[in-house]
C-alpha cells in the first residue's frame, strides 16, 4: 500500500515479480498472472474499496456503493451549504473545500469537531455548531444515497477491523503487508494496519521521519516513530543509509 497511483503501479510491478519468481513461475507460461493474482497492491483507498465492496454485508453497505473523489464530496457539501442557507451568511461560511478538510481531517484524527477546529483551522472556530449541522446532513445524504466519499473508505474499513472475528478473518488474506511512505500516514490507517497484523508478523513499512509533511492531512510523525513499539517483540528497524535514485 502506498498514497499514489503510480506509486502502487510501481509496487505492483515489482511485488508481482518477486511473488512469481518466488514460485518459479517468472518464466513459465502465465507466471506473470499468476503473480498478479496473488498480490493485491494499491493505495489505501483503492485497498479499502475492494474490502468494502467484498465484506459489504458485514457493514450493511450496498456492494454497488458509489466514491465520491474529492471534488465530487465538496459539491455535496456545496449543495448542502446552499440548501441550508449557509453561502448566504452575512459573515462568510467556510467555503466547500475548507469544509471539506475539516471533516476530512476530523475522521482521519479519529478527534472531536472542536479539537481539529482549535488546532488546524481556529478561524473556522466559531462555525463549530453550524458545521456539526453541516455534516450531519452530509453523512445522511451519502448513507441516504449509498455515497461514500474518501474518508468513509477508510473509516468503514476501520470498523471492520474493529471487530476481532472480522479483523482476523482479513488478516489471514495476506501473508505479507509491505507500507511505502509509512511517515505520511494518519492515525486511521495506523490503526488498520495494526489490526491487520497485531503481532507484526508479515508486517513491513517503509519510510522517513524526515520526509513527514502532510499534518495538514492528518498525518502523524509519531506512527512511525513509534512504529516498533507497537509490537511484541519489538519490530525491527534496519536503516537505509543508500538512496538509489542518486547513488
């Protein structure tokens, strides 16, 4: 799992490769797909999308739920501004994509409306009781008409791996879990990847305390400095001393 699309491409690749090697299939007639069967690479949410979509009936999600992208989820909200009066304030509302940031950055820090509102957008502070009704009609007009948007992806998968028959059952699907830019993470998808694999076991992440500059999206340093201590024994860490793309 990795945060971009080519990036998971790559992934792929280069997982897809190994897996059929691995099986001396690399050369054989069809070792290419078999490789490809075997590995499911993605970012986190296209992940999350395929889970969903599988373990629908668990959530009482409809299968045939429809993403919103970003800029689909900030029309939503648009629509639902306009609808309850709140594009014609006399004191400016947050704007659609501003709205949408705080709620993405309150699911993703799993925090209350009041801390995301105090920590990352204080000039927003006083809409607080305005934006709780906000998103209250946001999330019944996307349960209303099957919607989930970015967050929701990761925030179902979450309740799936809250529940401990479920989580194990996903779990045992993957043999090895292999993280790309493990510093960008946010407390969410920590949590799902700790749920996955709780005692470490096939769990590999790669990334560099250095290189965390996503805490406007919910990021946290801390997932992956705190990483090894998530785990008993305690994970190893091997240091990268190399880079590849200049040496």
């Amino acid at each position: 799992m990795t945060f971009t699309r080519r990036a998971a491409a790559e992934m792929r690749r280069r997982a897809t490769d190994v897996a059929a090697r691995a099986l001396g299939a690399g050369r054989a007639p069809g070792g290419a797909a078999l490789g490809q069967r075997l590995v499911w690479a993605g970012t986190f949410h296209s992940i999350a999308n395929r889970l969903l979509r599988h373990y629908a009936g668990a959530l009482r999600l409809d299968p045939q739920f429809t993403v919103l992208d970003r800029g689909d989820a900030a029309d939503v909200l648009d629509a639902l501004r306009t609808e309850l009066g709140l594009a014609q304030k006399e004191q400016r509302f947050p704007r659609k994509d501003t709205c949408l940031q705080i709620y993405s950055h309150r699911v993703n820090t799993r925090g209350a409306l009041r801390a995301t509102l105090e920590g990352q957008f204080p000039w927003c502070a006083h809409w607080e009781e305005t934006l709780t009704g906000l998103y209250r009609a946001y999330v019944e007009r996307k349960q209303r008409e099957s919607l989930l948007d970015y967050d929701d992806l990761l925030l179902y998968w979450h309740v799936m791996m809250s529940d401990a028959r479920l989580a194990a059952r996903i779990g045992a699907q993957f043999d090895h879990v292999l993280v790309d830019e493990y510093q960008d993470t946010n407390t969410l998808q920590a949590d799902i990847l700790h749920a996955l694999k709780p005692d470490g076991a096939g769990m590999v992440v790669v990334g560099d305390d250095a290189q965390s500059i996503y805490s406007f999206r919910a990021a946290s340093v801390e997932n992956i400095l705190g990483f090894p201590d998530r785990f008993t024994p305690r994970a190893e860490v091997i240091t990268l001393a190399q880079n590849y793309r200049s040496t």
